[in-house]
C-alpha cells in the first residue's frame, strides 16, 4: 500500500490500525538543533485524543507518545525522528458483523475491492484513529514555524446550519480552546454544542466546517503549477478524513464576486514593499505566498458511523440486512478535527521553507561548519 508518506523533504511516514497494536511514524527532514520533547508533541495530541468530552467518542485512549529516535539531551539531532502511540483500548468484536456487509459510506467495501483484503477492526487504516500520527508530526512543524516567525491556528466556524460570525486570528487564539466545541465565538460555540447535543440523542450524526489561518508567512512560499502552495495545501486538507471541500481565501464566494471587485489593489508599506490592500485572495497569488495572511477553510461530512439502523449488503450470504453500528463514535468531527488541520497547515508550510531555502535543511541554527554549539552533547570524561 502507497500513499502514507506526505511531504517533500519534511517528509511524514505513518503506520497503524485502528485497532492493531499502536500508530506511529516517522518524521524525516527535520533540521537539527530544534529543542523537542515528548510533552510538546503530548499537548496537541491531548487536544485530538477521544474521551476528552461528552462530544466526542468514548474510547479511552490516552495516546501517550515515545519518542524512539532523532533527540539528543532534549534537541533534533537531524536523523530520522521516530514516535509511536499504543493503542490500549481497542475493541474489534463489535466491527464483526461489516467484515463481509459492508458500512454505509465508509472504507469497507473500497479497501476489500481494492486489497482482497482488509483489517476490519474500526476500520483499520482508513480509520481517522490515523490522523494521530499526523498531530504528532504537525507539532513538531510548528515548533519549527515559531522559530521562524511563524504562527498558525484554527477553530470550528459551522456546525451544522449554526455558523460563528467572522472573528479576529488573536479572538481564534484566546477563545478557541475554552470550549468542547473549539469555536471561538463564544455564544456560537453554545448554539452549537446544544445542536450536536440534539443530534447525539437522536442517533444520529452532523457535518460542520473548520477555519484556519497562518501569520508570517514570508513572501514567495511555493512552486510553479502543480507545486503551488494552493495545489499542495488542498492535497494537505483534502486527505483529512471527511473532507468533503477545501477552500482559500474567499473560495466558494468568488463565483459571486466581479474580477473588480475581488482584485485586491497595491500599495507600499513602511519599507516602500509593495503589499495588497485587503487580502481576499487568502495570502496566496499565482500559487505562491503573498506575505499576507493565509486562510482557507476545511469541510467536514457528518460522521458516518452511527447507532441508527442501516442497510448494508453482505458478498458472502447474499443477503440485504439492516445493522447498527455499535460502537463508540463522535457525534461531529470538526472539535477534533481542529488540531489535524493545523497539523496539515503546519507540515506543508515547513516542507514549502525548506524547500525555498528560507530554513536551513541541516540545522536550525544556520551556522554550517560550527560544531561546538550549546545542544551538541558534552563528554562525561570532561566533567
């Protein structure tokens, strides 16, 4: 199977089943001399992990990382970072009765066409339970962008029909995590949990969307074509597990907007740089980063497992039988789906700085050839 790498020179490989034995990955590229620990990956997984509200599954895992390789007395070393999340709560016997009728809507019936064969329990590797592996390696990209600068966040901007009002990136910053649902509006985030609520009680399931946004962001991020930073951050959203759309800037809105009116008119700033007036385009021109802002916005479908009656079809009897799937699962993804789409935004915004040269690839210190620098280790012998 292809397909579980991610990234250029930061490069992500992952591996793991919902219900094996752990996830895991392993994080290529990352310059040397970054000060990294366990607990800084542990905090943007905690932020993912089930269990941690009434909106969310009830499945107990504590996704505890280890790091295995790629850190010396607390900094990068520049070789291979490798980190590994158990699974300790995984329950394959409730997934029994779809191993040969297949869920409505899920990876069941793609994976066995496509493999002949497939690991069932919760899903397996189409699981989102993989998107863990993705948070982990996305906190070490930001951990990198903050030493350039550079500052990302997201939060839940639609639930349902229930949408929040457009909000500042420093309002996202401080109210975004003061709720289950991770809207920054407050009063919005209310409306929102109580609507989840009401489709939680009935069985059922509900979409909603996530906004995102990076600030210094330098000028020039991205390639040519099928490169451009558009072209690989929508590869970035569109793997997210229920995307159903990916968007920038004014996205979908622009089919209602005249080329006048949406052309954002120069000007020069303090240092006579010619700088965009407004920024509907969403910090991206001609596929490369224009130093503003950049902002889009993920979409997420309702959870497809859900305890309402289906039907589904089994291969090995023939037969047409309704099932419920019985199960612990989130009511709506967005809540925890925040800290994946950071972690997209992060790794390939720091793919795209490596590759410009804006960061070098060896160490974050920039000072090739010195090699008495404060992380390298000190010898015992010498104390």
């Amino acid at each position: 199977m292809n397909g579980n790498r991610f990234g250029r020179l930061f490069q992500v490989t992952t591996f793991g089943e919902s219900h094996g034995e752990a996830m895991g990955c392993t994080v290529s590229g990352c310059p040397a001399g970054l000060e990294l620990s366990e607990e800084d990956i542990q905090a943007d997984l905690d932020r993912r992990k089930p269990g941690q509200s009434m909106i969310t599954t009830s499945r107990g895992e504590p996704d505890d990382v280890s790091i295995k390789s790629g850190i010396q007395d607390g900094y990068t070393t520049g070789t291979p970072i490798g980190m590994v999340i158990q699974n300790k709560d995984a329950r394959s016997g409730k997934y029994e009765p779809f191993i040969t009728a297949p869920r409505p809507s899920h990876g069941d019936f793609t994976y066995s066409a496509k493999f002949g064969t497939r690991n069932w329990g919760g899903g397996g590797r189409s699981s989102a339970r993989e998107t863990v592996n993705w948070v982990a390696a996305g906190a070490i990209a930001k951990k990198l962008l903050a030493h350039e600068g550079i500052e990302l966040k997201a939060h839940v901007n639609q639930i349902g029909d229930v949408e929040a009002p457009e909000v500042s990136f420093e309002e996202i910053l401080e109210h975004s995590e003061e709720n289950d649902v991770r809207c920054a509006h407050p009063e919005t985030a209310q409306e929102m949990q109580e609507l989840i609520e009401e489709y939680q009680d009935e069985g059922d399931s509900i979409g909603g969307s996530i906004y995102f946004e990076a600030q210094g962001v330098p000028i020039g991020l991205g390639a040519p074509r099928f490169d451009s930073l558009s072209a690989r951050l929508g590869q970035a959203m569109m793997a997210v597990p229920a995307t159903t759309a990916f968007e920038f800037g004014l996205g979908t809105e622009a089919a209602e907007w005249t080329g006048k009116d949406r052309n954002d008119d120069w000007e020069f700033d303090a240092e006579g740089t010619p700088t965009p007036v407004e920024n509907d385009h969403g910090g991206i021109q001609g596929g490369l980063s224009s130093g503003e802002p950049i902002y889009g916005e993920v979409t997420l479908h309702a959870p497809t497992s859900i305890p309402k009656s289906q039907q589904t079809a089994d291969w090995e009897t023939g037969e047409l039988k309704q099932e419920q799937v019985i199960g612990r699962h989130d009511p709506v993804l967005p809540p925890r789906g925040v800290p994946v789409v950071e972690a997209m935004l992060a790794l390939t915004l720091v793919d795209f700085m490596l590759l410009s040269g804006r960061m070098n690839p060896d160490r974050v210190d920039d000072q090739p050839g010195r090699y008495d620098t404060e992380y390298h280790p000190s010898s015992p012998r010498n104390e």
